[in-house]
C-alpha cells in the first residue's frame, strides 16, 4: 500500500510509513522469549541497515539535509522547512519566557531597594536631584510601587540612553531623549515657584553637556549620496536629409528616341 503524499511545488513528501515499506519481513515469532528477543533485534538491525542504503528512506532525508544547505529557501524540503519553523518557533517562546523571567525580577529587585535618603538639596547636583527625587515620591503615594524603585529606574534609564548613546545606538539615543525631558519636567512642577526656573535652566544645561557624549557623532545636516548614474546615453547629432526622386520615365514616353524630322504638333 502506498503511503506516499502528492507532490506540492514539484516536491515529494516523504511520509514516515516509507520507512516500513522498506523493511524486511519480521521473522517468524520462536517459541522462546530470548530467541523472539533476539529475533526482533536483528530484523531491526537489518532494518536500519536497510533504510541508509541507496533508494532507502533514511538516506533520501540526508541527500535532501545535504542539498538544502545550497539551496534556497523554496528549493528546501518541505520536511525541513517544517522543523525550522517549528525550532524557530520554541525558540521564540523560550526567549520571551525567560525575558519575561528577567524583567520581573529586575522590577522585584528595584522594588526591594531600600528607601535611599531624599537629599538636602544643597549644591548643584542636589538642586537638580532633589526635585526630582520629591516628585517621584509624590507620585509612588498612588502607585504600587516604592519611591526607591522609581527612583533607581529613572537613573537606570539615563545610565543606559548615556552608554547606549555613545556607542550609535538610535533607541538608546530616543531614551535619553526622553529622559531629559522627563527630568526637565519633573523639576519644573516639583521646584518650588521662586526656583523653578532656575533649577530648571540649570538641569537643561547638565543635561546639554552630557548630550554631547550621548549624541556623539550625530549631525542635523542631510546625507547626501552622489552616485553616477550606471548608463550615461551618449547624444550623436546627425543630420537626415529626405530626398524625393522623379519617378522613372516609361520606354513609349521618351521623345529622344522620335525621328528630328516629325513636327511638334504631330507628335
């Protein structure tokens, strides 16, 4: 009986019970159990056995792994392209598990960071920090999370869109974007009025000095890419002149061939 699919694109598709067609008979069944055992195992010897030589099922699967690493992706098996996307497929979802795994316990460790001190706000750096630090506390009062948590992802983010930043990554430089326009709101509501432009100007110049590594190599001006054309037609002027040529006279019509002595008007 034949177990064999109908092509799809000029393909065969193997079938698993190909591999059964192509056994040996199985021995008859001994009386004894070790001989029935050791029966079994030698008809499945020589079943292997069978199935990698020329023409066998084992064999056609390796000749299609071999070809398929030349091969494009139309050209490979249908078998193969199968257990790619299936192993792409696990892949995937092992990768967005354990990402999944890694962000909740990243949120869990920073959530677990004890309540860092809230600063005086003296200096620069604390007339900078400490609004930002009081804002965040504000809002964590209506969220379930803590105020250090907050915290510590707000620096993380600037640590990450800095060091991203310098190395070219867009994303990272779209974060620290963000981030300084975050900060830059945070200390305009939470510093108190007769300040807030000052700290606020002051937070926008820090933040301008470190975007000068951040935004390292980046230009505003537009890219211009000069590249000759592949087929430059060359122009050859010519000059055609169209000339109209009298029709040739018929052989009764020529008067040369008429004696001198005929009168015009017999003519």
């Amino acid at each position: 009986m034949q177990h064999d699919n109908k092509p799809t694109h000029g393909q065969h598709n193997p079938n698993f019970l190909d591999l059964f067609n192509q056994l040996p008979p199985e021995p008859p069944t001994p009386e004894l159990d070790d001989q029935h055992s050791a029966g079994r195992l030698a008809w499945l010897r020589a079943a292997w056995k069978t199935s990698w030589e020329q023409g066998g099922f084992l064999h056609q699967r390796w000749d299609e792994v071999g070809q398929a690493r030349h091969a494009s992706w139309h050209e490979a098996a249908n078998w193969i392209k199968a257990a790619l996307l299936f192993g792409g497929l696990s892949l995937i979802v092992l990768m967005l598990d354990a990402a999944g795994d890694i962000a909740s316990a990243t949120l869990k460790g920073l959530s677990d960071v004890p309540a860092a001190g809230a600063g005086d706000g003296s200096g620069l750096w604390g007339t900078v920090d400490h609004p930002i630090r009081v804002f965040l506390a504000d809002q964590a009062a209506h969220l379930p999370v803590a105020p250090a948590a907050l915290y510590a992802f707000w620096q993380m983010t600037g640590l990450v869109g800095l060091v991203g930043g310098f190395f070219g990554n867009a994303g990272a430089r779209i974060a620290w974007l963000l981030f300084g326009i975050g900060s830059l709101a945070m200390i305009w509501s939470a510093t108190p009025t007769g300040g807030r432009a000052a700290a606020t100007g002051l937070a926008a110049l820090m933040w301008s000095l470190a975007s000068i590594f951040a935004l390292r190599g980046l230009s505003l001006r537009p890219i211009v890419h000069n590249h000759p054309p592949q087929f430059q037609p060359q122009f050859s002027p010519a000059l055609h002149l169209h000339a109209t040529l009298p029709a040739p006279t018929p052989p009764g019509d020529d008067y040369g061939d008429e004696p001198d002595n005929v009168h015009p008007l017999q003519r």
